[in-house]
C-alpha cells in the first residue's frame, strides 16, 4: 500500500496514476503529488540506525538525526559506550523522539530476539563516527555490543564514515579492515582532510551532516528507488567560451535546476554523472561531478559519459557560439576603436546523440518568443523523448519557475509556477515514469 499525500497547488491537472513499477517500492515509501507528477521522498517512513562511536566528532550526529527525523525517517541512535563520553543520550533523545539504544540486554521482545531486531528491521544502517576500533572489530566479525551486533545481523545497506587521527587512519591496520569492509558492500566514505580536534590538519574529519544524508539517501535510493540500477547523466550550469585568458563569452545560468535533478536522480536509486559548466553551487553529495568549462570539454564528458548511461538530462544552457580564436594575450584597449569578435558555431551535444535510440533523452528549451512551438521543433530535430520548456526571462534569477513538459509522443502539460525545487521533483519523476514505462 502506497501512503499518499499531495502537494497540488493546481487542481486543473491530472494526477497521474503509479505506472506498474511503482508497485513495487516498499509499502512505507511515501509518494507526494507534486503539480500533477508523483514524487518521492526516499527517508520518508525510512527506519535508519545512527550509530555513533566514540570520537570527538559525534557531536556532528545530533544535526544528521534531526534532519532525517525531520524528513520524516524513523531514527534509531546506537551509541557506543565511548561514544557517551563525548555526546548523551539526552540529545539524541529530544531530535529523534525515540529512546537512544545503548544495551544490548534491554531492549523489548517483539517476536524477533531483542538484540538483533534492530538490524533486521531497518532499512539503511550508517556508522558515524565509525573508529578505528569499531571498524576492527565489525571486520573482524566481533559482535560485544549492540552496534556491532546490530551490523552482524542486518541485511540493509550500511554506511560507515571513518572520523579518526589521521595516522589512526593511515595505519596499516585501519586500511586492512576498510579494504575487507568494502569488499564485503559496505559503503565506506573518504574521511575530510582539515583542522583535527587536536592542533593539526590530515586526513581524518567526519564529512559533514548534508553530505552523510546525501549518502544515504543514495543508499536507501539504491534498494528502492524507481530509478535503481540505472546510470543518469546530467548537464548543469552554463558553459564559457574564452576570449583571452581572463574573459569569456557565457550565459546567465545558475546551475541550480540541473543541480536538483542530480540529487533527486540519485535519491531515486540511480548512479549519477554530473556534468557541469562553472557555478557556485555545492556538489550534491554520492554524485559523480565531472566539472568542465567548454562546450567542447563539455560535448566530450557527454560522450565519454553515455557511453553506458540510460538516461540523460542535458539541463546546461550550452553557449551555442564561440569565439573563432581564443587569444593567449589578454587584448589590449587601443585608443577608441570597439572590438569584433568573430564567433563560430559549437557542436550540438544534443543533436550528436540522436543516433544513440537506446538512450532516454531530455531536453531543455529556454526560450524569448514562441515557446511551445520552438520546443516542440527543438524535441524533433534532436530526437528526444521529452522537452521541458520554459521562458527565459520569466524565469532568470527568480526563486519560481513555469514549466511545460513535452513528450515525444505529443502529450503536453503545463505545471504551474512553483519553486525550483518542486519544479525538478515534477520534472524527474515525469522522467522516471516515462523511462521505465518505454524499458517495460
Ligand atoms: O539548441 P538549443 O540550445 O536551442 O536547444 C536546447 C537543448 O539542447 C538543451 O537541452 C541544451 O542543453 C542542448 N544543447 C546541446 N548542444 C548545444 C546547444 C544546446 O546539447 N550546442
């Protein structure tokens, strides 16, 4: 049974039904309606176990437990008995609403014997900080308290995110039990390099709340989401085209939507390829960006990337020309003379992979004039299964966004303006139903 809540703000579209994939995701996934396109939240009724071991960054655990308790995840805290010398119970207690789990002895029978129903039950388990120590002793098969045990008898993903000394990290040791880890599916993250708690910089910080969310969001994306076991590329942002070394000709794009549809893409389940022009945006976390400048450097990640991909997204606002000549110099002034440039035509990414008929693509139509009409010319020269159209100059530098979705077979329908945010959700998951309706 699919729990369903809707977040339609206009009710002159039809809300589609769940395709026949669909039946398949777990019965607590939560499906929302967004403008007329189902959408996912993959933590929602999510049963995830923090567990949090004994290191000075435990403290960074409270803000991750919240986050998902607010996503409306079930979270579990397991401490550590060395975890309880640097955070407490109490913490944890008030963000997740739920008791903190210490002993393995005193939790309730429910059918299944206390210690280990923990880890049957959940969905994803992340281990954050994970020590030295912990990480030795899960490799080693040691089940002494109710993490460990709880790792020992789970079938769910499990995250973990070394945060040590740095050459507590590098040690022989250490490394042995992470290479045996990851042999075995667990899903360890590379430790930040920074200031450590004690007066020195290495290789050793816990990453940060968004980026362990991020991670298993893709976890939990990987084992139910609609787009599982499928490579998405995506292009983001606008590329730039040199001049002289230090300008360029370029467009107005942010980055932002493409930047969305990469983190909706991986929550989904899939494996992601960001593939982005400058911006000044963070990188979604668990996503492959590959930064590029050009359309050329562009066209050629594109490429390399579909190789194998099952959907793109081709999001960025490509720059169509380019000067004819990039100069090594940077051009001078010269009395009061202006300056012509000569611009030649970029390649066409798009228009490059229309033989490529196994490959889902997207498109993306910003235009000034004759928006439907130039979309629909757009969706047909360059063989695309759908086209998301949009007015330029609505649509720069504004938090909202009025989208229309074309579909190759002719269906079209107009979302309502909404955040970007809400826009991308709408937008993946029209894509999402779309594919695996046309991989049926
Ligand atoms: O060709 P035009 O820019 O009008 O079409 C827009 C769509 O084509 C967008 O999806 C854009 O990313 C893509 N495009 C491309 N290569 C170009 C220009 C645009 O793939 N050189």
């Amino acid at each position: 049974m699919l729990q369903c809540r809707s977040y339609d703000r206009c009710s002159t579209i039809d809300v589609r039904y769940p395709a026949t994939w669909m039946h398949d995701l777990q019965y607590n996934d939560t499906i929302t309606t967004v403008s007329g396109y189902l959408s996912m939240n993959i933590l929602s009724g999510k049963h995830i176990i923090l567990g949090v071991a004994g290191s000075i960054a435990a403290y960074k655990i409270a803000e991750l437990a919240r986050n998902l308790t607010l996503e409306d995840a079930l979270v579990d805290v397991i401490l550590t008995k060395a975890a309880e010398h640097f955070v407490g119970q109490a913490t944890f207690q008030a963000l997740t609403g739920r008791p903190v789990l210490t002993d393995m002895w005193a939790l309730p029978e429910d059918g299944v014997v206390g210690h280990v129903a923990l880890g049957i039950h959940a969905d994803a388990v992340a281990i954050a900080p994970a020590t030295a120590n912990t990480l030795a002793r899960i490799a080693a098969g040691i089940c002494d308290d109710l993490l460990t045990t709880t790792v020992l008898a789970t079938q769910a993903p499990i995250l973990c995110a070394p945060a040590m000394n740095p050459q507590m990290y590098a040690a022989a040791a250490t490394q042995k039990n992470i290479a045996t880890l990851r042999q075995r599916g667990f899903t360890i993250l590379e430790p930040a390099v920074g200031r450590m708690a004690e007066p020195m910089v290495g290789k050793g910080r816990l990453p940060e709340p968004d980026v362990l969310e991020g991670e298993i969001r893709a976890l939990l994306g990987r084992r139910s989401g609609p787009l599982r076991e499928r490579q998405v590329v995506v292009t983001a942002g606008g590329t730039r085209e040199p001049i002289d070394p230090v300008r360029y000709v370029g467009n107005r794009s942010s980055g932002q939507m493409g930047y969305l549809l990469a983190a909706l893409a991986r929550d989904y389940g899939a494996r992601v390829k960001l593939i982005s022009g400058p911006t000044a945006l963070t990188p979604p976390p668990a996503v492959t960006v590959i930064p590029v400048e050009t359309t050329i450097q562009m066209r050629d990640a594109v490429l390399a990337a579909c190789v194998d991909a099952d959907i793109l997204i081709m999001n960025a606002a490509v720059a169509d020309f380019r000067p004819a000549h990039a100069l090594v110099s940077k051009i001078k002034k010269s009395g009061e003379s202006g300056l012509i440039l000569e611009l030649v035509q970029n390649p066409d990414i798009l228009g490059e992979l229309k033989e490529h008929h196994k490959l889902f693509k997207v498109g993306f139509a910003a235009e000034t004039d004759d928006l439907i009409a130039n979309a629909k010319g757009k969706l047909a020269r360059k063989n695309l299964q759908m086209i998301v159209a949009n007015d330029a100059v609505a649509s720069i530098g504004q938090p909202d966004i009025q989208v229309t979705l074309i579909n190759a077979d002719g269906e079209i329908t107009a979302l309502p303006r909404q955040s970007k945010s809400q826009a991308a959700a709408a937008v993946l998951m029209a894509i999402a139903q779309r594919f695996n309706e046309r991989a049926c």
